[in-house]
C-alpha cells in the first residue's frame, strides 16, 4: 500500500484537504480575533462565539456523515466539502458589504456553520480512509495525515499576518486563498479509486458498529448536539432533554448496547483534550496580543510557530510512538501541554515566551492523531462511527463550551482586577451578559472607549494581564486529561500491555 502510487495520490489528497480545513481555521481565527473584532465590534464572548460557530457544525457533520458514508461513500462527502468551502468564501463577501454590524454578523456566523460543516466531512472521510489503506500502522499514518493540519495553520497564520490587519480588501484576499487548496484536493480525489473500510470488509454489521461506539456515548454526543442547537434556535432546557431522550432511546432500541467502558473513558477524555487544543489554538492570538506587541511581533506568530512544530514532530512519530506506545505518549503530551500553558500565562519578553510555546506545541502535538489512533486500534469494529464520533464530541465541547468558557475566564479575569483596583470604574464600563454555562460580566468596548484616554490607558495594563492569565485556568484540561491516560495505562498494563485488536484476524 505505501508504494502504490494510486493509494499514496489518495492519501496526499486527504492531506491537502485537512491542509484547507487547517487554513480556513487558522485565517478565520485570525479575522475573528483581529480585524472582525474590531469593524463588527464584537466583545470577547461574541468572539468565542463566533469562534465556535465554526467549530460545533464540524461535529453534526462529522457524526451524521459517519453514520452513512458506508452508504453514500467517500466522494459524495468530499464533494460535499468543497462546495461548503465555496460558500463559506460568498458569506464572507457579503459581510464585507453588509449594511450593519449586526447583518454583517449573521453572514459571518452563518458563513462559519457552513465552513464548520464543511471541515468536519473532511475529518468523516480522511479518517477512515487512512486508517483502512494502513490498518498494521494506524497511530503512526493518522499522526502523518494530521501533520496536515499544523501545516494548514503555519500557512494560514502566516497569510493571516501579512493580510489579516492592513484593510478590508486585504482580508478579502486571505478568505479567497483558502479555495485555492480546496481545488487541488477536488481534482485530485474525484476521480479515486476508494477503499472499503475495514469494518465492512470484514462483515461487521451495521448494528456492530453502533453497539461498538455504545448508547453511552451516544447520550453524550446527543446531549451536546441538542444543546448547541437549542443555543441556534432557541430551543427550551426541556426541548433539549427531549431531544436527547429520544434520539438516544432509539440508538439504544436498536443497537441495544450501552458501550465498552474504555470507549466511554476515551469519549470523555477527549472533552478536555479538544478544549486543550483547539479551544486555546482559538484563542491563544488574542491571548498573547500584549506580550508579542511588546517584542514588535504579531500575536498569530505564536500560534504559527507552535503549529510548526506539530507539522515536524507528526512526521518523524515512528520512532517517538514505536518508543512510549500510544498511551505513554499521551502521558507525556499532557504533561507538557499543562506546563506550556502555566508558563504562557505569564509569559513576558521574547526567550520566555519562545520557551513556553515550545513547550506547549510539543505537549499539543501528538493529543489528537494518537487519540484517534488509540479508537481505531482498539475499536475497528465501531468503523467510522467511533473514529470520527470521538472527534466529532471533541469539537461539540470546544464550540459549547470551550471558546465561550475561554472567554468567560478572560472576562471574569478582568472584570475582578479592574473591581478591585477600580471599583467605582467597573459600573461604568461592565455589562451582564450570559452563555451557555451561565451569567457573566464583560467590559464593554464601546463604554471604554468613551472613558478618558488617561482612564483608558491606565486600564489597558490591567486588561492585558487579565486577558493573558486566563491561560492558567486553562490547565486544568491537559491536568483531567493527564489523571485519565495514567489511568489508562495501568489499566492496559493489567491486562499484559496496550495491543492493537486485528479485526481481519476474526473477520466473518
């Protein structure tokens, strides 16, 4: 497989297109957090979510499509992509002349569910077809596809850098660069020979697939669906139950499986794991605007370096992976994922900021590609259901939760220092907003650019360590996801050590 010229045209396809999704992420990060937060206006919440807007649709897509791509198959799906691709480009040219803010708004978070729908039927197809062409080394070749990814966001972070700031007609120019890899991928998938994936090949059933992934898991990714449409359409807490009720009532009356322990351990493993990396990734330009203005750089180039080493260390994972096992290099990612991030808390001057980013970028590198690894390996018979559900549930908890909770930390941070330092100054300038997870107080940007300029640079220093400390709350998730991996590992060395289930040794 790996010397067929045909497989490895396929697999350097899935690569370019986790290599577009990469970049629309990466671009709409840097216009989120930059340029549109300040022609649309929009305060720290609204960014998250927005940021989240193109997060959350990447799971509806990634599961649903899960669940019949074995039906509908692998180029419906990519084409699918592409066309989302298109349309994500024409909303973000008619928030360009909308009339308003607020119409501006609705074309940019509509534009992002689509672009988010789009990204998340890359994922349901790339996965399984890698994992089927290399099922003996699924960590190792997943890991290589993923290098896709930092790649994409090292590109885009770097278009986003030169475009992103100096004009309308500019940022305009980096929505139409991210098409442009989105056509390489379309020529070069839509005439591919595409592979069976092994579930099929090996006879499991359709009904195997989903007692694999188990109606345990499935109330988790129903909850978290219901949830964030219930956000979009306004829907009731009791709309939301029972929706999830029902949806998950019926997956359990036909599979009639509540789920393997271990997947359920994973699936929830993987909340703070997408939180750890895409929700701060969604972040982190915003989050160290003040010290990397400090030493005369743009804030995405963080981002863009700790992608950069994600791209190099996903590529030479062999001999790392072959060395710790999956598990053992979870354990060490975690580890250094919660120490970056302490560290980038506070972070000042260029050696120290460069130090934590490495850190951090080592930590973050290995967490997804080996998680879905570690699924596939151990889960064959769930098919693409368990591969891409898992990631899919991820992305739900980065766009539910962790983009806006990201942004609660950051406001609660600043509201709570300038209360105390300024009290009489925080009636003036906070409001009461809320989300998901509750009420909170945010400073208002329209309110403090009415203050003084001496108020409001008095002020801006403590805005910006408020702002940039959120990362230590942020810890805590590699912290839960480090507690889980050593559980994990004891758990599989107690059974004689982690080793890949072989569905083709017991097919039927």
């Amino acid at each position: 497989m790996k010397n067929d010229p045909k497989a490895l045209r396929m697999f350097w396809g899935c690569f370019i297109a986790l290599i577009t999704t990469a970049m629309a992420f990466s671009t709409r990060i840097g216009l989120v957090f930059t340029s549109w937060a300040e022609e649309f206006s929009l305060n720290s919440v609204q960014q998250g979510e927005l940021f989240g807007a193109g997060v959350w649709p990447f799971a509806i897509s990634i599961i649903l499509f899960s669940l019949v791509i074995d039906k509908i198959g692998y180029r419906t799906a990519m084409i699918f992509s592409f066309i989302c691709y298109a349309l994500y480009g024409i909303f973000a040219f008619l928030a360009h002349g909308a009339s308003d803010n607020a119409v501006a708004y609705n074309y940019l978070y509509m534009g992002s569910i689509i672009l988010g729908l789009g990204n998340g039927t890359v994922e349901a197809y790339i996965n399984p077809i890698v994992a089927t062409m290399f099922n003996k080394e699924k960590t190792k070749w997943l890991n290589i596809l993923h290098a896709g990814w930092p790649g994409g966001l090292v590109v885009g972070g770097l278009l986003t850098a030169a475009l992103g700031k100096t004009g309308q007609e500019q940022w305009l120019i980096l929505i139409a660069l991210v098409i442009v890899p989105a056509i390489i991928f379309f020529v070069m998938l839509i005439g591919a020979h595409y592979p069976v994936n092994e579930r099929v090949a090996s006879g499991t059933t359709y009904r195997e697939m989903l007692a694999e992934f188990g109606t345990v898991c499935a109330l988790i990714a129903a909850w978290l669906i219901a949830a964030q449409l219930g956000q979009v359409f306004g829907f009731s807490n009791t709309v939301v139950w029972v929706l999830t009720i029902v949806s998950t009532g019926v997956y359990f009356a036909y599979c009639r499986s509540l789920g393997r322990p271990i997947m359920i351990v994973l699936v929830l493993i993987m909340i703070p794991l997408a939180i750890t990396e895409l929700g701060t990734d969604g972040w982190i330009t915003s989050l160290m605007q003040a010290p990397m203005q400090e030493i005369g750089a743009p804030a995405i180039l963080v981002l863009v370096y700790t992608s950069a080493i994600m791209m190099i260390l996903r590529f030479n994972v062999g001999p790392i992976v072959g060395r710790l096992g999956p598990l053992g290099l979870l354990i060490a990612s975690a580890s250094f994922a919660a120490v970056g991030l302490f560290l980038l808390a506070g972070a000042k001057g260029l050696a120290i900021v460069f130090i934590a980013a490495t850190i951090y970028g080592i930590g973050k590198t290995f967490f997804w590609p080996t998680m879905l690894g570690v699924v596939s390996e151990q889960f064959p018979k769930g098919g693409a259901l368990s591969l891409n559900a898992i990631a899919g549930i991820g992305m739900l908890s980065v766009g539910i939760v962790g983009g806006p909770l990201i942004g609660a930390f950051q406001e609660k941070n600043v509201t709570d220092a300038i209360a105390e330092s300024h009290p009489d100054m925080i009636e003036s300038i906070g409001q009461d907003k809320s989300y998901v997870l509750g009420d909170y107080k945010a400073v208002d940007p329209a309110k403090l650019a009415e203050l003084s300029q001496e108020d409001q640079e008095m002020l801006q220093p403590i805005i910006e360590e408020g702002t940039q400390s959120a990362l230590r709350k942020v810890t805590l998730f590699p912290i839960l996801m480090l507690i889980g991996y050593i559980g994990l590992n004891l758990y599989f060395k107690s059974r004689g050590g982690y080793k890949p289930v072989d569905l083709s040794a017991s097919a039927h």
